[in-house]
C-alpha cells in the first residue's frame, strides 16, 4: 500500500498529464446558481442533452420557481420526463424549493458567497435531496469554492489509477482526494473537468480504450492486466452458453 504522500504526488502528476492532454480551463458554470442547482438534480444517471431539455421543458411550463413548487406532482414528472427517474427527481425539487421559500423567503442563493466553505456545505447539504456531489459542484462553479466533486467517471478513474482504494466509495474519494491537492479552485475545476472528460472519452466504464491513454505508465489497473475488481466498475457476467437462443 502506498504512503498518502506518495499518493499525493501520484495524483499531481496524473493531474498535470490531464493538463497537458485537454488543456488548462478557466472556472466555468452556469450563470444562474439555481439553475446550477436544479439541472445537477436533473443530471443524475442521465445524458447532459436530457438533463437540458427536461429543464428547458420544466422552466417553460412553469416560468417562476413559486410555479415549480406547486406544480401539481404529476405535472411536473411530465415536465422532466427526459431526465431519468422524474417521479424521484420532482418530489426533490419541490421539497428543495418549499425548504428554500421557507428558510430564505425566496429562491435565491447567491448568499453563499458569502459564506465560508464549510458553511455553505453545511447549509447545502441540510436541504431535502442535495447530497456531496450536488453541493461540490454547484460551490465550486459558481462560488468558486474550494472543494472537488466526484462524479462517477472522476470515481472510476482515479481507483483504476490507484489513487484511492478499490473499494472506497465515491463520496469517501471526496475528502481522500482533495487533500492530496492544492486547495486551489482553479486546481480543482481542473482535475474534475479532466478526470470527467477522461472518464467519459477514455477510461470508460466498460472496455476502457487504454491504447489511447495518456496515463497508462501510472495505471495499477492496466498494469494489473485489467484484472483488479474495483467498487466503480461492474464486472461483466458470462454469457451462459446453455441458454437457448431466439
């Protein structure tokens, strides 16, 4: 096992190949914190162009929040129905929505800026429905605070690099790999952009294209042959042979 120093350069100099193969960003996200807010519920375990449509879809048939809120709940399932699991999603956004009028008076979260870091985590991840992940993604984005998401492609790269264990989990990498980084939001907007990006193109869940890997060199997974089992990664079951055919 390695040291976490060790750790902690491995997964630098990960990052700084990342760098060179996509390119530095500057922080970016949506200009609305609410709509950052929203669209990541609506961004779980679906596709980034279904997540858009069901909130276009959602936001024209109910122009303020008031009306999302009280949108009658089927309504609303209808309205984000290319999102997958709307019947789950709904019920999180209007409860999100009624803790916010209530707490705040309005839906309107710019004041975590304001905030230090560990407030606005605090304060995010008491609402209804919004776990690390959401509350990550949305400070570091908009608030340019200093955390890291960790998505399910960010998870499922750095374990098969070796840089968290293989059966840690996607919400314990959270804390395991922002120590090894510089608390940076530019640092840490781009190894999760990178990582994502890399998850998505590269190490994907099922046959990895590491031909193509610029990481490869420092891979325990590909070293491993491709052989260790991972908590990220499914394992494929055979085909039963004796099964008869259509």
């Amino acid at each position: 096992m390695q040291s976490a120093p060790s750790l902690a350069a491995k997964t630098l100099e990960a990052h700084e190949q990342l760098n060179e193969t996509y390119g530095v960003q500057d922080i970016y996200g949506r200009a609305d914190p609410m709509h950052e807010l929203i669209g990541t519920i609506l961004s779980h375990r679906t596709t980034h162009a279904n997540e858009v449509t069901a909130y276009r879809t959602m936001r024209e048939r109910f122009p303020t929040w008031e009306q999302v809120r009280d949108a009658p709940l089927p309504d609303l399932i209808d309205a984000i129905q290319t999102a997958n699991y709307p019947e789950v999603k709904a019920p999180y956004i209007q409860n999100l929505l009624t803790h916010l009028f209530r707490e705040t008076g309005s839906a309107n979260i710019d004041f975590l800026a304001d905030l230090s870091t560990e407030e606005a985590m605090a304060w995010l991840t008491a609402l209804p429905g919004i776990g690390l992940k959401t509350a990550t993604l949305l400070l570091l984005f908009n608030f340019q605070k200093p955390v890291l998401p960790v998505d399910t492609h960010v998870h499922r790269v750095t374990q098969r690099l070796g840089l968290i264990g293989p059966k840690v989990s996607a919400e314990k990498a959270h804390s395991i790999l922002l120590a090894y980084l510089p608390k940076d939001p530019s640092v840490l907007f781009n190894f999760h952009k990178h990582f994502y990006w890399h998850g998505q193109r590269i190490c994907t869940w099922y046959d990895p294209k590491c031909g193509e890997c610029s990481l490869r060199s420092m891979c325990d997974f590909y070293q491993s042959g491709r052989t260790t089992v991972l908590s990220s990664t499914p394992v494929r079951k055979p085909v039963n042979q004796n099964r008869p055919r259509d």
